[in-house]
C-alpha cells in the first residue's frame, strides 16, 4: 500500500498525510493512519477525505473505501481538548469544516462503505453513517459520547442518524451517550452487517465487488 501524498509530505519527503491511499481498479481504498497514531479526527482530516474521495470518483472508482490502520480502532471523533479551547467564532469554522466534509462524502459520485475494527464513537461515527454502507467486526463498538460533556455533535451525524435510524432511534442515540456492541448496533440499524474475524477479509471483497456492480443505484 502506497501513502496518499497529494497533500501533507513533510520537507524531509516523509509522509504525514492522515490517509493511506490504494486503487485497485474501480475501487479505492482510504486507511487512516494519522501521525501521532491515536486516529484522533479533525476538520481537516475529514477535508482531506473528502477531496481523496471526489477525485477518485472523478478518476473512475465506484467504490471509495474508508478503513484503519490500526486493530481495534476505526476512528476517534475530535479531540476534546481542542474543542473546549475554541473560540466561538473558531468553534463555528470547526464544526461547519466537518460538516461540509461529511456532506461531501454522503454526496459522494461513488459508493461508499466505512469497514469497522473496534472503537468508532463521536466525530467517526459520523463519518462512519456518512457512508453508504457500513460493516463491523464483532469487537467494534459504537457510541456518540457528547451528551456526557454536554455537547452535540456539528459535523452532521445528527442529520445522518435521523436517515439512517428514524427519529426516535436517533434520538436515542445521542441522547445518554449509550455504547452500542456490534450486535446491537447490527439490530439497532446502525450498521449493514456484522462479519466473524475469520471471514473478515473474503467478505470484505465480496461485499466490495458486489457495491462495485450496483453503485450506480447507490
């Protein structure tokens, strides 16, 4: 797998760009992987997603990927210390940046499937239901933690949960901050499918191949 250098290769010629990129015929894989290694998001990384995912599709992928490098983590949300030093004016930036990025990927001209190893709360459970599809491994877990800070999420998950889940269900969602294992997010409708460790990489590609066919009615 090659590093997905448009942006962010620091002067030393080392990558530092948060996603690793691969193309593989119709479909292109996005990983994150950030620099400091704790998969923490931030506007800019969901910007750069973005941008990554409008351009493969322009180039002719049907199928934009997003997944981890790291086991057992699919993403972070924000960092909260970040958050709470804000300004409101610097707040306002940070939540409308996120939430046009997020909106960009749901309006994606492509596909799009979020592929779920371990934690995906906050800021990545937006990006995850900004997604066409999603699927987890039975040790991924599920939860808007904002509540229990007293905030609520700006990057548009509140918009994605009410598509994806119904009213009622979203509100639950993020109204206590409650953590959702795979199997009952699977029969909550958070996700698409739930897929054993052993099968996890075979089902990927078929699930991809078959998102590859019909993503034109996506």
């Amino acid at each position: 797998m090659k590093d997905f250098l448009e942006e962010g290769a620091g002067p030393d010629g080392l990558p530092n760009h948060p996603w690793r990129f691969h193309r593989e015929d119709r479909v292109a894989r996005f990983t994150l992987a950030t620099p400091d290694g704790r998969q923490t998001l931030s506007p800019g990384i969901l910007r750069r997603l973005a941008g990554g995912i409008t351009r493969a599709a322009a180039s002719g992928a049907a199928l934009a990927v997003v997944d981890s490098v790291v086991p057992g983590i699919f993403a972070a949300g924000a960092n909260l210390r970040v958050i709470r030093a804000l300004e409101p004016a610097e707040g306002y930036a940070f939540a409308r940046t996120g939430q046009e990025a997020l909106t960009e990927i749901s309006e994606a001209p492509c596909a799009t499937i979020a592929e779920i190893d371990g934690a995906c709360f906050g800021g990545a459970l937006d990006l995850a239901m900004a997604c066409d599809v999603r699927i987890a491994t039975p040790s991924a877990s599920f939860c808007h933690p904002g509540p229990r800070v007293g905030i609520v999420t700006g990057w548009g998950g509140t918009v994605f949960a009410r598509r994806i889940l119904g009213s009622g269900r979203a509100r639950r969602l993020f109204r206590a901050g409650e953590v959702f294992d795979a199997r009952s997010a699977l029969d909550f409708g958070l996700i698409d499918e739930v897929v054993e460790p052993e099968r996890w990489g075979a089902r990927r590609r078929e699930i991809e191949d078959r998102l590859v066919e019909v993503s034109c009615f996506l």
